[in-house]
C-alpha cells in the first residue's frame, strides 16, 4: 500500500496542568497533525522521556500509513527426536 497525504509529524509539546488525579505536576500536552487532522495527547514524565515517546508514536503512526506489516514473532521449530 503506498503512502498518501502528508505524513505525521510532532507538531508541539508543553508543559501543562495535572489531570485531577494525576499525582505529581510533571505532566505535557502534545499535538501531533497530519495534515488536517490533530491528535492532542497527554504524558507524565520529564521533557526528554516524553519528547522520545511521542516521537515513537509519531515514527509507528507513519510506519502505519506506508502499508508495513506488524512486527512478526519467530518461534523456534520443534526438534526432531534422534535416530535411534
């Protein structure tokens, strides 16, 4: 499937107030656009942890858009017994 439209991208990130039962006051609101469409998130921790995540996000929402498939779980084949 190939990409179309404009690509997500971290639009901002701000400080902002603690929900109500949010605990501590190290909270950030973020914006992540694409195009037209907005995704306005939330995330507690400091600056550089929640910058990294909302980047994840926005790298595996363009990963969505150009059609990869998810990851995928390789198990191990059973063994075979011995020749006896």
């Amino acid at each position: 499937m190939p990409e179309t439209g404009e690509p997500y991208r971290l639009n901002s990130i701000a400080k902002a107030e603690a929900p109500v039962d949010g605990g501590s006051s190290n909270w950030y609101r973020y914006e992540i656009t694409q195009g037209d469409n907005t995704i306005v998130g939330h995330r507690h921790g400091g600056l550089k942890a929640v910058t990294s995540a909302v980047e994840d996000i926005v790298d595996r929402l363009n990963e969505r858009r150009g059609g990869k498939t998810g990851r995928v779980q390789l198990t191990p084949s059973r063994k075979r017994a011995a020749a006896r």
